[in-house]
C-alpha cells in the first residue's frame, strides 16, 4: 500500500509506515490540542518531499492569522506559500453562498490546482451552516464521493468531543480518526494521541504522548512488546549463559557467580545502606570489562557520584567517564515526564549501545506518577523492552521500614515481581552498635546463598563478611 509519510517524528512508526494515500482522515480534539500544528507539519514535511498541498481554512481561524501564528516554527518555510501550500478562505463564501457554494469553490479549486493534499480547517464549523443534519450529511457523502475522483489524501480538522466520533455522520467516511487530547496533572500539561481508526494499515494502538516544541510535534510511542517480542534468548558465550558481576568480594559468589546479563535486579534497602555505592561498583565492573554502562541518578549529581565513589577508593570513575565507557546522568524528579523518560532511556541505551543501566531510584519515580497502576506499567514495559535488548539492569529502591523481613515486600506498588533478582540491604545491632547486612531474596534461573551476611563499607572499598547468626532489629 502506497503511504503518505508524515516525517513527524516516531508518527510513521505508529501509523505502520504512514497514512494510506488518497484516504479521508478526520484530526479531532478540543481546541489547544495540537490539530492544526500537527497537520501543518505534515504539509511543510510533505512540501519539501515535493508535494503539493490545498488548505482552507473556514470560520474558526483566518489564513493570515495561521500562517503568523506558524512562523516561529522549524518546519515553516515561507517559500512554499502560495506554490507548494496554498491556502484559501472559505469564510467570505460560506457567509454569501452557504453550503452549496463553499463546495462547489472546493470543487473548483480542486480541479485547478490538483494538489496531493486536502486540507479543511474546521470541518465541524461547517455544520452549523447548514439548514439541517439531513442536508449537511447529503453534502459529506457528495463529497466523499468527489474525494474519490479527485484522488488526494484528506484531513478534515475539527473541534470535535470523544462522544461525537462515533454518532456524527462525518466519520462515517472516514478511514482514518486520530483524536488528540490533553490532561492536566500535577506538574504537567500532557498531550497525547490515539488512532482510533486507520484503514488498510495496522497501527500501534493505546495513547502516545506528544510534545509540540519550536521545531514542531514529537510524539512518543507508548511502549508495547507484542507477544512474539516478550519471548527473548538469554545471551550465551561458550554454550553458557552470560553473567555479569558486581566486582564487590563475595557479593558475586552469593549471587551463585553473578546475574545474568539481561536481568533486572532490585537492590532494597533503607537510606544510607549503600545501594548507590553498590550501584557505582556494578557500572564501573563493565566499564572496565570494556562495555557501556549508563548510569541514572534521581537524586545526585555526576559530580556527587563521583565524589561519593572516589571517597571509597573507585579511583578509576574519571578516567572510565572520560573515555565514555561510563555515563553518569543526573534528572531531577521534580521535572521530569515519565511517559517520555521512558521512550528516552531506551533511544539513549540503543544509540550508545549500552549493556548495563542503573537506575537509581525508582522510588523517586514513584512521587512522579500520581497512578499506580501507570507506574507499574511504565516499569513493567520498560524492563520488557530493556531484556530483550539483553541490558542487566538494576533498579535501587529506598525501604522505609528498617525491619528485615518487611523489606521482602519491598514497596506497597509490588514493583518486586518485575525484578529477576532481589537483592535486599539493611541494617542491624549487635554489641549496642548498628551494623550492615546483606541478603539475597531471590535469582531467577540461579542458585543462591540463603543466608545473611555482613558487610561493610570502607575508604579501601566494600567488602562482605562472614555469615551472620541474627540481624533483627532490637
């Protein structure tokens, strides 16, 4: 099937290559949602691939006041005005001739300029013109049988609500329905897109996010795995698994040799415990096997990282951050959108090829979202994608109770059933001082030690101890 491509970001890949030619698309949404920006950066995009486009704008916004308000846009290029874009106003028409005679000047305009594109800008509008639904529907269907001779691809732009798409006789010609739509939430003004209809063509269903910046729309496709994509090959070197070690004595022989590459593991503990430095140790232990590790920090900077490591003797952190085979970033909390976050760290991973990612924590992630069951999903999809890439990752999470055993919950989200492996940190007293243990809860597809060890953090390093007899909490 010969497509239109849009050139929008990511928009092709959920379109399934992009829009069908020739088909009928209807752009609804309620106003401030993007309709008009988005298919004006589908003209621009479309003009520079040579083709030509035919808009008319009727009473909602003039063409003058359009083109001022796009100027400040990347994707404007006022060059194609007039050849590769043109643009005509309805309004003076409808306001004379009604209906009938804004038709026929759409017929007639259509045949002089022949152009690849259709634009009308607002449809809606034009329902209120008319002397009744009856003579309105009668003009659509006259239309989309015109359409079909004529053929170009249309978008019929229009202010419309969820509840109209599927009761106006205006969709009732549509192949293709891409609402837009916004949601305040607590930080955010977020905007998203759903197709709900694409003839022809398979799309990547659910909301996708978007944004609109100065160099025009980028959207943000929700993260799917299809079924095929959730059956993924552990990576094998020799005819054995793969494993990836922390570098910390004894830590990996408790592991039963280290994790294997591709797994999750969550690293619990309480504030103070080391998860960070532990963390470090693990992305640094690839930077030095001469693999990429990415690093990601909701709470320090790269250079309290850096200091924080260099305080206990991981002296080589500058030199492997220099030669790039460690990458520390830092993303406050406060500001960042999760939905995008997401889609980020995959494009981030796959461009710098990276084969371990700490996250560190996503218990900041969690005051981000104001659903929960957004939040698991969004990790849940995150890890899906991240294995089948085969990247080990870890995953700090801050406990709040200092008692052991609650530690096995991990958190109130349940977040512990995405993880492969658990690995949980705390602290206990003996001899009226406070000391550190470790344990391991589980290792998916491996043996472990099932005991609980001390440890302790030095400026020579960390180290694990012997086997503890008790480390409850008195």
């Amino acid at each position: 099937m010969e497509r239109l491509v849009t050139g929008i970001e990511n928009f092709d890949e959920v379109l399934g290559g992009g829009i069908p030619l020739y088909s009928i698309n209807i752009i609804a949404g309620n106003p401030g949602s993007g309709k008009t920006i988005l298919v004006q950066n589908i003209l621009f995009n479309a003009a520079r691939r040579g083709l030509k486009s035919l808009y008319f704008t009727t009473v909602s916004e003039s063409q003058f006041k359009m083109v001022r308000n796009l100027a400040d846009f990347e994707f404007f290029d006022n060059s194609f005005l007039g050849e590769q874009i043109i643009y005509r106003d309805l309004g003076l028409i409808l306001k004379k001739e009604g209906l009938n005679g804004a038709f026929a000047a759409v017929d007639d305009l259509m045949k002089k300029f022949r152009p690849d594109i259709l634009v009308i800008d607002s449809f809606k509008a034009l329902r209120s013109l008319g002397d009744s639904e009856k003579e309105f529907r009668a003009m659509v269907f006259e239309l989309a049988s015109k359409l079909a001779v004529w053929e170009t691809t249309t978008f019929l732009v229009g202010e419309y609500i969820e509840e109209e798409l599927s009761t106006l006789s205006e969709f009732a010609i549509a192949d293709g329905i891409i609402y837009l739509y916004g949601q305040q939430e607590r930080k955010f003004q977020k905007r998203y897109l759903r197709i709900l209809k694409m003839r022809g063509t398979g799309t990547i269903p659910g909301e996708h996010i978007f944004l609109i910046g100065k160099d025009g729309i980028k959207l943000y496709p929700r993260m799917l795995l299809s079924q095929e994509e959730l059956v993924y090959d552990v990576e094998k070197g020799l005819g054995l698994e793969v494993r990836d070690n922390f570098g910390i004595e004894g830590l990996d022989n408790l592991l039963g040799g280290g994790i294997y590459r591709g797994s999750s593991t969550l690293l619990a503990g309480a504030t103070g415990t080391g998860k960070t430095l532990f963390s470090l140790k693990f992305a640094l232990e690839a930077a030095q096997r001469g693999e990429k590790a990415l690093y990601i920090s909701y709470e320090e900077t790269p250079e309290q990282l850096i200091s924080l490591a260099e305080g206990i003797g991981f002296k080589e952190i500058r030199q492997r951050i220099y030669d790039g085979s460690l990458i520390l970033k830092f993303y406050s909390p406060v500001e960042i959108d999760v939905d995008i976050h997401a889609y980020e760290i995959l494009e981030y991973v796959k461009k710098y090829n990276i084969k371990r990612l700490v996250l560190d924590t996503v218990s900041s992630l969690e005051t981000t979202i104001g659903n929960n069951q957004k939040y698991r999903d969004i990790l849940w999809s995150l890890t899906q994608n991240l294995k089948r890439r085969k990247i080990t990752t870890i995953y700090t999470f801050e406990t709040l109770n200092l008692n052991l055993f609650n530690t096995f919950n991990v958190t109130d989200m349940g977040i512990s059933l995405l993880a492969d492996n658990i690995i949980f940190m705390r602290y206990y007293e003996e001899d009226a001082e406070i000391k550190r243990a470790i344990g391991i809860l589980k290792t998916r597809r491996s043996d472990h030690e099932k005991g609980i060890y001390q440890y302790v953090i030095e400026s020579s390093g960390v180290s694990i101890l012997g086997k503890i007899k008790s480390a409850l909490m008195k």
